[in-house]
C-alpha cells in the first residue's frame, strides 16, 4: 500500500467492539485493555491487551492484531518467507539492526507502563530475529511510522484491506445482532 491507515487514538473498549472481537478471532477476548488502533472502517484492527492475563499468566503480546483480512494478507507475507530474509538482513545491516533493537526497547517500555514482566521478552522475536509479522505490523500501526522498521516494512507490503468495508459485520452499540451479514473469516492467526 501506498500510505498505511492513520494511527488512531486508544480508546476503551465498547460493547460492540468486544462483539467485532468475537466474531474477528471466533473467541472472546482475554486480557483486553483498550482499542489501539481502529482500522478505517472503524473495527478494530490491533488491541491492547494485558501483560498477565485475569489468572496471572504472563501474556507478553501487548497489541494483537485481530482484523483477518489483514493477518491473511501477512499470513501470506510470511509463507513468502518475508521473515526470513528480514532476519538475514538484520545479520548484514547494522543500521537496520539499531533500529529493530529501539522498536523492541519502546515495545518493552509500552509493555512495562502497564505491568512490568521481568524476564519476558518484547514479542515478534524482537530484537534479533523476526518471528511474527503480525506483532510487527500491530506495533506499526499503534506507534506509527518510523518506530518499528520491519513492521513498517511489511505493512507496506499489505493491500487495504479495509477496501471491501468491514471484515465482520457487528451491531452498533444499543442495537441487536440480527445474525444476518456476518462475515467469519476462518484465518485467525494473529501475533
């Protein structure tokens, strides 16, 4: 794409945004915190989520992307074996290196404002080596440009993927889920 989505505001989770998270990943959600980023069709695309779970269990992902059109399209990305010649050239360009290690610091500092998880690593197999593109682009869009430079990378890499409308048809708040036009995408991988 030519220019990725505007960064939008965090903002509290509502009712139908839980509802569009349902029928994004097919499962509620655990750890849920806020909306990072709305994607332009006004879901949300990337959430923020807590660094322990409601049980305790440490959760290091902090924004997880949800929208499956977007992980479809980065799903593809990856089995074109886009990560592994980000990870090579991390091994060959120390400038590149530099800055994928500052986007792990600020992930690690965005992470520890909320709960600190001593002895966790960021997520995306950030700082060395990229494990997850999902994580990458999900970093991207909530810091914005120039903070994560693979993640930035790959979500260039992407079409618009809200250029069809909503990938999940959800009520609005107040209304009642009619079950009609409901899109369910089957990919669900995300970060």
């Amino acid at each position: 794409m030519e220019e990725p989505p505007p960064q939008t505001e965090p903002t509290p989770p509502t009712d139908a945004d839980v509802a569009a998270f349902k029928a994004q990943l097919g499962r509620p959600p655990r750890g849920l915190r806020a909306i990072a980023h709305r994607c332009p069709c006004g879901l949300p695309d990337v959430v923020e989520t807590a660094p322990r779970l409601e049980d305790g269990t440490p959760f290091p992902t902090t924004y997880y992307l949800t929208c499956p059109r977007a992980a479809s399209a980065i799903g593809t990305l990856e089995a074109e074996g886009v990560m592994r010649d980000m990870t090579a050239r991390l091994a060959e360009d120390e400038e590149l290196a530099a800055a994928y290690r500052a986007a792990h610091e600020d992930y690690l500092a965005r992470r520890d404002a909320i709960d600190v998880l001593p002895g966790f690593p960021s997520a995306g197999g950030m700082p060395d080596r990229v494990k997850c593109l999902h994580v990458l682009v999900a970093h991207s869009l909530v810091a914005g440009p120039g903070v994560n430079p693979l993640g930035d990378e790959a979500l260039a890499m992407l079409p618009e993927w809200w250029a069809k409308g909503p990938c999940v048809a959800v009520p609005r708040d107040g209304e009642q889920d009619t079950g009609e036009g409901a899109e369910q995408q089957g990919d669900t991988a995300a970060g």
